[in-house]
C-alpha cells in the first residue's frame, strides 16, 4: 500500500479483554515503532523493531503489553487483560534505514476499554 | 532523559497571518534531530519540517520555518500566510544519540479564523 496501514480503526473492548492491534508498514522499511497517545497527550514510545528484531522495548508499560513482528513486515501489538488506563490511540510508524530517513505515520487504532 | 516541552497548550491565528509556535527541549546529546508534526483530526501524524542539530541554517519548507537556537535549545516553528487547512494539533519532537525513536511535547492546538 501507499501508506502505513492499521487496523482495526476503532476497538472497543470489556475489561480484562485480550485485544490485537495490526500494523502494515510501507513496503520495505527497515524500522518500525509503536506509541501510546493517550487523549490530549503526545505520543509515546513503546517499542521498536528493525526488521523482526525487536530492539527497544523500554516503553512498554507493563507485561501486559506484547508486540512482534515475525517476518520483519507486518507488526501486532497485543495486551492482555485489558484495563482502563490502557484507553488511548495506538499509532505505528515505518522508516526506512538510518536515523535521517522520515517516519510515516498510520492512522492510529482507538482503544477504549470499557 | 530527553524532555521536549511546548508550554503553549493552546495558540489562534487570523486566515493569512503568521504564528509562531514554542518549543524547548532538554538533551546531553550533540547529535540529534528536531521535528514539527502536524496531527489534524484524522490523527494521521504529518511531518512538517525536520531540522538537524549540526546544521547551522534554519530550515525552512514553503510557509514553515524553524527558529533554531542550539544553545538555548529552543525550537520555534512559524507558519507565514496561515490558512484554514493549516488548523490541527503541532506537535514538537525530538531523536538523538544513538536512539531512533521520536520523543514528543505535549502538543499545541492551532485554530485558524477565517
């Protein structure tokens, strides 16, 4: 596709749910991030990945939250047992190599845990 | 840690005018790079302009320009000849060191009246 891709647009889930969030960068990229926007905040970071590697997972806010991304293409973010606080946006971005290439930005997934 | 503060929740501008929105940021870093997104209500993060640490000259990208003053690690943007499609949130951003990912401020809301 021309852009990055997530999908589900709109998730609402019960507490305690299990939910998967999907990520389709663009063809190619070599990085690809998740960040947490909580409402009226700026994003933050969760975790990186290059290629299938996952090499920064710092941002994670607990062990509830799990991403991977097998084939070094398409990325899910998944977080088990959800909880309020867990309501936010969830945005991914792709990148190509190197720290001066740009970062596209998907649309987001709007998590609401009820 | 590096912090990036936008201390102006808020900033108005008439149709044609120009604004200028702040940005400071806090860093032990000497390379880095600094960013403006744009993030209308679709969500779509948007990147505006991207200035690099080691380069002396404001960057500048058609009605958007970047007030960069290193030592005081500040990082303005100012958008000339505002228009009504100019309207989102802007939010600053910075990367640096040896780390990919994108560290974000708060956010401004911009509205552009007509």
């Amino acid at each position: 596709g021309a852009g990055v891709s997530q999908s589900p647009r709109y998730k609402v889930a019960k507490r305690g749910q299990d939910v998967a969030l999907r990520c389709d960068p663009i063809s190619g990229h070599v990085s690809l991030f998740w960040y947490q926007q909580a409402l009226g905040q700026g994003p933050e970071f969760l975790t990186y990945f290059q290629n299938e590697a996952q090499l920064d997972k710092s941002g994670l806010p607990s062990d509830r939250f799990f991403a991977e991304r097998p084939e070094g293409s398409v990325s899910t973010l998944k977080i088990q047992r959800t909880q309020q606080e867990d309501s936010a946006v969830y945005l991914c971005a792709s990148s190509g190599q190197g720290r001066d290439t740009e970062a596209f930005f998907g649309q987001g997934t709007r998590l609401t845990v009820v | 840690a590096q912090t990036v503060t936008q201390s102006q929740p808020e900033m108005s501008v008439q149709e044609a005018e120009t604004v200028t929105l702040s940005c400071t940021y806090d860093t032990s870093e000497s390379d880095y790079y600094l960013f403006w997104y744009k993030q209308p209500p679709s969500r779509q993060m948007i990147l505006v302009i991207r200035q690099e640490a080691y380069k002396q000259q404001n960057a500048t990208e058609n009605r958007f320009s970047v007030n960069f003053q290193k030592a005081a690690k500040s990082f303005s943007l100012k958008i000339s000849d505002s228009q009504l499609g100019d309207a989102a949130m802007y939010f600053c951003a910075y990367s640096g060191g040896s780390n990919y990912k994108l560290t974000f401020g708060k956010g401004t809301l911009l509205t552009v009246n007509p």
